[in-house]
C-alpha cells in the first residue's frame, strides 16, 4: 500500500536543534602533523567551491566572519572560509580566558603555538575547534562512517584536563588528515598559488589572464594619477573610441583620456596592444570602468588604515555631519592613532589621522548618528573596545549629555573619552568676540569693501594701479572676501586691508567721482565708513588679537600633534593675552599711533 502523502505544515520548514551527545574525550596519540599521503595532491572537498551564503535561523547569536564559531551557524562561502582558514581571530597574550568551575583550568594560549589547527571560539560556548575538521570534515564523514565527530569539530572543546591528550589523538584521526589536504588544497586554490582543473587542462586560459591583466595596467596607472594628482577625470564629452590615430578634440574629453593619448604616443606598448587587439565596446575606459576601479583602489586604501588601526589598538573617533552641494547630509569619518614602524632597527612611532570613509545618514539625532557611527566601525572590522576618545563640535546633537552622540557611545564603551573639539572651541571664542557691536560693525563694513571691489574688473584695476603707486613691495594685490563663520580665517583679509589702507581709500575717492550713480554713492558710503575713528580703533585691534590666535588655531588643526604640544601652544597664547591685559593702556597708546598714521 502506498504511502499517502501528507500535506506539509508551516513548522514542518523549521528544524529542531537536535542535542548532541554527551563529550566523549578523544584520547592521546602521536605527532599533530601526520598528512594522508596517499590522498590526492589536487582532492577538494566536495561543494567546497561555493558562494551561498543560507544564514541558520534556528540561532540568532550573530559572529564575526573572523570567529571559528560561525560554523557552527552558518553555511560558509568561500571568502569566508579562507578568512577563517589563514586568518583567524586569534587572542592576544593578555586576553583573559574564561576558566572552568570545577578545576580551576583555562585554555593556555601556548596551545595555539604548538598545534596549527585549533582557532578559539570567542562567541557562546567557548573553547577550542579544530578550523580544519569544522569547515570540511561534516562533508564527507557522513552516514556510515566509522569515525564520529566529536567536540572540537561540531562544537568547542573545553575539557582542558585532557587538552594535550585529546588535541593529540585528533591529529590523528583518519578524518583530522583528510580535513588537511582539503584545507591545503582550497587555501592553494584560492590564492592561485595552484592553478584550478580548468587552468591545468587549457594553460592558454591563464597565459590569456595574465595578458589582460597587463594591458589593464596602464588604464589602471592613469585613474591612480589623477586621483594623487586631485585630477578630475572626466571632461564635456568622454565618450567614443580612443585610436591610435585619433586626433585632438575639439572638446574637452577629460583628462583621463587625455593621458592615455599622451601614453599612446609615447609608445607604451602595452596599451598600444590593447587599443589595437580589442573591439570598441571592451576597452575598459568607460566611466563605468573608472568607478569601478577607483571603488576598488578606496577599499585597498581603507584596508590598509583598517590593518594600521587594529595594529595600533588603541584608537579615537572624529566625526562631523554637513550638507553636501547636492543636499544630502554626509557624516565624515576620521581616525586618530599611533602608528609603530622600525627605522634602522628603531622603533617609530607616528602620529597618524587618517580619513575612513562618507555616510549618507536620514537623521541627525544623536542616537542614529552613534548607530551609524558603530556599525560603519563594525563593517570594517575595527575593534571598538579599543575606543578611547571621540572628538566632534559642540552641537547638542554630537555633545549632548544624555541623547548626545558622546553619551550613547560612552555608555558602550566607558573608555571612550569626549573632547571638544579645540579649534571649534577657539573659532567659538573668537566670534563670541566678534559680536561686540564696533568689532562687528568692522568686519561687515570690510567685507562689503571687498566684495564692492572685486564685482568690477575696472574696479580692481585701479586698486593694483593705487597699490604698486603707494606700496610697490606689499605682496597683497587684491582683496580677499571675509569668512562668515569662521572667524579665525577672517585674519588674513583683515591683514590685507590694514596694509593696503591707504590705496583703498583713495580708490574709493576715485570711484567717488565716476559717472555711474550707483558706483559713486556706493563708494561714497564705503569711504565715509572706513574713515571714522570707530572703525580704524576696531580693525586695529581686531589684527592685533587675530595675530595670536591665527598660529593657535592652524596648530591645533594639525594632524601630528599631540596633547603635550596643543596644551603648550594654548599656555603660551594665554599668557600673551594676560601680559596685554596686564599692560592694556601700553597695548592701545600702539594701536591709537597706528591710528594716527592710517
């Protein structure tokens, strides 16, 4: 009688986790490195070479894709698996191991030395898996077997009182030597150190790669210069063939295929060939091609940062948020650390800040912008344990107390200290200065001087023609527009306007008497404003203190320096501000002379 067939509920598509039978310690053996040579040089294992990735629902603990115990979870593909292969989460000497209730033992971290397979799981159940038998020995020690998988393989061991004997009888095991070979041999494959069956049966395929490697160099080289050089790539029209022959356009094309036609009649050889062997539409210099190459070039740069950082340890976040010309708010990330290097077998330490990467972010309260901070750390698989400073502006959003960026991070991870940033604080300082009404009232009269001036050509003319009459030497020509915000970049045009003065007065005088009503009554105003005792006082002693805090300012924004250095330029400019304070009816008898001779 045939089976009826029963219709399939909806809990029939979930498993129950099945339990395991209790440990059975596997015994001591001999040497941890016995291979089965009469296994197949080029054997894989099967399904080895896969990319799905089927996320196992029935655990919801989520692993590092660096963790040995993401096997135990999760199907694995194959970048995952030569990650867990030849680069492991490994513990450092310090890293404190749980220990067990009943002896008082922990695994030993020397373990880890003297055999080549275990990896330490650090997620749930900790304790040690052979990397080598979790990833292939469930592949093909199936039903029948006469060896079953024990701890170590489908989960951590962490009977430490027999460690040595039972790691040493697993290094023997029939299924422990084929787990090896496999492992070899998909490592081998991976990297191409040994090429795969298809490049053993048709050589000309990876001649052909190689080959297509080498004319992809040039196009390769090219995009890299310009971004060293900050070239933009593209031009008005970047489309259409580039030949040997072809001729100059008649429009901009860009300075990508500009070098490129510069390369070719320099008779690289390698482009030439490339140029000449391939059709139109596989030249590989569209601007598809271009991002796409420049995408890749930014992920090798950020891992390298990435590598420097977790070698560091110890590390600090700054972070900002603006607006970008297209109106999409940008969250900025940057680093700070140390990083070590050896110079004549000395040891190196620089001082380093480093951009990571731009995040489109939809909110800008403090919490989404500490969660999209976190996980942007955690993509790229920086160690935030080792977070010990944050560095942002005095918003409420970033500095807030309780919803503030600082405080959520803070309360994750207790080391990460908040500072302030200390030129915001500065430029702060100054402005808040700045909004006394004559200092206030001077500065927006000189940027309406210098905008008046440079909306003319023929404006701008007779000031250069009224400087090199009256101050041949000055090396300012020109006017500079002034800063709104920032009020310490607001130096230099108060410089320039102290010094070129006297030519800017008599330019307005001259523009006094044009024809053009609107000109002349502008200039009239402008003249007659500049001239007042108020403003001439306030420009003055505005350049005075705009002298300290100019240096102070581009200090503080240096990217080597450290807290020792910021804090001795910081005593330095305030006891020049006391010793002003001190002698204050010294400090304005200077300035009233200087007036005097305005």
């Amino acid at each position: 009688m045939a089976k009826r067939n029963v219709q399939s509920s909806l809990t029939d598509f979930f498993c129950k986790k099945s339990k395991i039978s209790s440990e059975s310690i596997e015994e001591a053996a001999s040497s941890s490195q016995a291979i089965c040579t009469d296994t197949p040089t080029l054997e894989v294992a099967p399904n080895c070479i896969q990319t799905l990735i089927e996320v196992n629902t029935r655990n919801q603990t989520k692993f590092d894709n660096s963790d040995i115990g993401c096997c135990f979870t999760e199907k694995l593909d194959d970048g995952v698996k030569f990650r867990l292969l030849t680069s492991p989460w490994v513990p450092d000497e310090k890293y404190n191991f749980p220990v067990s209730k009943k002896r008082n033992l922990k695994f030993q971290i020397g373990w880890l030395k003297r055999f080549p397979w275990p990896s330490y799981n650090n997620h749930g159940d900790q304790g040690a898996v052979c990397k080598y038998c979790a990833i292939f020995a469930s592949e093909f020690n199936g039903k029948g077997s006469h060896q079953k998988l024990f701890s170590l393989v489908v989960k951590p061991f962490n009977n430490w009182k027999d460690a040595i004997e039972t790691f040493v009888h697993h290094s023997n095991t029939d299924y422990h030597k084929k787990s090896t070979v496999f492992a070899d041999n998909f490592v081998a494959t991976f990297n191409r150190s040994a090429p795969d069956i298809v490049m053993q049966l048709d050589s000309s395929r990876a001649k052909q790669i190689a080959d297509n490697r080498k004319k992809l160099k040039p196009i390769i080289e090219t995009i890299i210069l310009c971004g060293r050089q900050e070239l933009a790539l593209r031009g008005t029209n970047d489309s259409g063939p580039l030949t040997l022959n072809s001729i100059e356009p008649v429009y901009n094309d860009g300075n990508f295929r500009a070098l490129l036609r510069m390369r070719l009649s320099c008779g690289d050889k390698d482009l030439i060939e490339h140029i000449e062997g391939q059709s139109l539409n596989a030249m590989y210099i569209s601007p598809i091609i271009q991002n796409n190459i420049i995408q890749i070039c930014g992920k090798m740069i950020q891992e390298q940062i990435v590598s420097r950082i977790n070698k560091s340890k110890y590390f600090s976040i700054l972070m900002d948020e603006t607006t970008d010309i297209s109106r999409i708010e940008q969250l900025s990330l940057c680093v700070r650390y140390i990083d070590s290097n050896e110079q004549n077998g000395n040891p190196v330490y620089i001082m380093r800040e480093d951009f990571l990467q731009f995040v489109q972010v939809h909110s800008t309260t403090g919490n989404d912008l500490a969660t999209v901070m976190l996980e942007c750390l955690e993509e790229l698989k920086i160690d935030c344990t080792y977070l010990v400073g944050q560095g942002y502006d005095g918003a409420a959003a970033m500095s807030g107390s309780f919803k503030g960026v600082q405080a959520i991070i803070r309360e994750k991870h207790p080391a990460a200290l908040y500072v302030h940033c200390s030129a915001h604080s500065l430029n702060l300082a100054l402005a808040h200065c700045c909004n006394v009404q004559s200092v206030r009232n001077c500065i927006g009269t000189i940027k309406s001087v210098a905008i008046f001036i440079k909306m003319s050509a023929k404006r701008t003319d007779i000031l250069q023609n009224k400087i090199k009459e009256h101050a041949p030497d000055n090396k300012w020509k020109k006017l500079t527009t002034m800063c709104e915000t920032r009020w310490v970049e607001n130096h230099d045009g108060l410089i320039r306007f102290t010094e070129i003065f006297k030519p800017l007065v008599e330019t307005l005088e001259e523009l006094q008497v044009v024809k053009d009503i609107e000109t002349s009554s502008k200039a009239t105003q402008l003249h007659h404003a500049i001239m007042t005792g108020d403003f001439i006082i306030s420009m003055l002693t505005a350049t005075t203190l705009f002298a300290y805090t100019l240096p102070l300012c581009r200090i503080l924004q240096t990217v080597n320096i450290d807290l020792f250095s910021a804090t001795e330029h910081v005593d330095t400019v305030l006891s020049q501000l006391k010793s002003m304070r001190d002698n204050i009816d010294q400090v304005f008898s200077n300035i009233f002379e200087k007036a005097k001779k305005q």
